[in-house]
C-alpha cells in the first residue's frame, strides 16, 4: 500500500503534464465549452499536486508550457 501511495504525487503530475499537452495540441479543436472542460481539469489535477506539496512542480509544468510558446493565445483560466 505504500508503494501506491508514493506514487500518487508522481501520478499527479503525470496526469498535469497530458492535460497541458492535450490543451495546446487541440486547442484549435476545442470549443469553448471544451476548453473550459480541459481548463478546469488542469486547475483539479493542480490543487491535487498542491495537497501533495508539489505546488513548485506544477507551476513548472505551467510555467515551461508557456516559456516554450505552446500555450495559445487564450490564457489558461485557473478557477
């Protein structure tokens, strides 16, 4: 059971890291209402990584979306 529970905050950010590809890969796809879904699982699994005490690793996941130019024009609403 410890093994699982260790890998949780791992697993957090995994799953962080395919939401913000998923936003800038079809972002030109997504209809508001499915940006807005994508968004609000992106801000979800972030408070997730912030209980886990990993607020630093996933604003550099946010962080590094952006300074690479892959984020669009649209600005990633977070609440």
């Amino acid at each position: 059971m410890e093994a699982v529970a260790d890998s949780l905050p791992e697993t957090f950010l995994i799953r962080l890291k395919r939401l913000v590809s998923i936003r800038n890969e079809r972002y030109a796809e997504l209809n508001a209402e499915g940006l807005a879904m994508v968004d609000r699982s992106i801000f979800s699994i972030f408070r997730d990584c912030e209980r886990e005490g990993l607020s630093k690793e996933a604003r550099d996941i946010l962080g590094s979306a952006r300074s690479e130019d892959q984020v669009p024009a649209a600005p990633l609403v977070l609440g």
